[in-house]
C-alpha cells in the first residue's frame, strides 16, 4: 500500500484522524518538560480505543537530564515515558523490551538504557462503557 509521511511536531500533530497504531520513536527524551505532557494528550488524541501505542526510547530507573552531546544547549530527559499513559487509567503496557542504546544487551551505563514498549488502549474504562472504535 502507498504510504503518505507527514512532517509535524509531537505537541501539535495537523492531523484529525484516529488510528490503531501510533509509534513514538526516539524523540520524547529531547521534547522541552513543558511541551512533554502535550506530546502525551497528542498521542492520546490520534489513537483509537482498542488501539495500540509503542514507543522506543530511553528508559532509566528514575528521571534523569543531562546535556546532549549533539547540540549545545540542548537537553535530554530520560525516563520511563509510558508512566505517563499508564497513569491515566487508560493504557495497559502488554509487552516490554529492554535493550541498550549501543546495542541489543544490558548495560549499567545510566545514559544507555533504552526501552520498546507496547502498551494498549483499554475500551472499558472506569464506567465500565464500551467506548467505540
């Protein structure tokens, strides 16, 4: 099938559409905290109930900045990003994969640990209502 790529930002996608699937792919760690949880409620907003969500990223035991050494004056904010859906009552996590950011093994190096994380969209929530696709 044809695919068709668009260029947004995380925190204001130009997009009115549902889907059942949204990957957040090595990005979050370098999004301003202030712009962090509009990237959340935009990832939220694209993705059907019953729909999955994945995101790659760093994944430390515990918040953790530093500088990023790509670019002055830049900074990089590593965490576990799916807390952030999990906590909404929402969001299941259904399957982890922990790796390190060099390569495919564990790593002590606080810098390096990486996470691919599915997580599902629940369709009863709270009230019990099935909310529709």
């Amino acid at each position: 099938p044809s695919i068709k790529a668009e260029v947004g930002f995380g925190d204001d996608v130009p997009l009115n559409r549902k889907f059942e699937l949204v990957h957040l792919g090595f990005f979050l760690y370098l999004v301003d905290r202030e712009d962090f949880l509009k990237c959340v409620s935009e990832a939220d907003r694209l993705l059907n109930f019953g729909g999955f969500l994945s995101i790659i990223d760093f994944e430390t035991p515990f918040p953790y900045s530093n500088s990023y050494s790509h670019q002055p004056g830049v900074f990089s904010h590593k965490h576990n990003n799916a807390k952030a859906f999990e906590a909404s009552g929402l969001y299941s996590v259904i399957n982890k994969f922990h790796f390190s950011h060099n390569d495919f093994y564990f790593d002590t190096d606080i810098n390096e640990p990486c996470s691919l994380t599915l997580l599902y969209k629940e369709t009863e929530v709270f009230d019990g209502i099935q909310k529709n696709r």
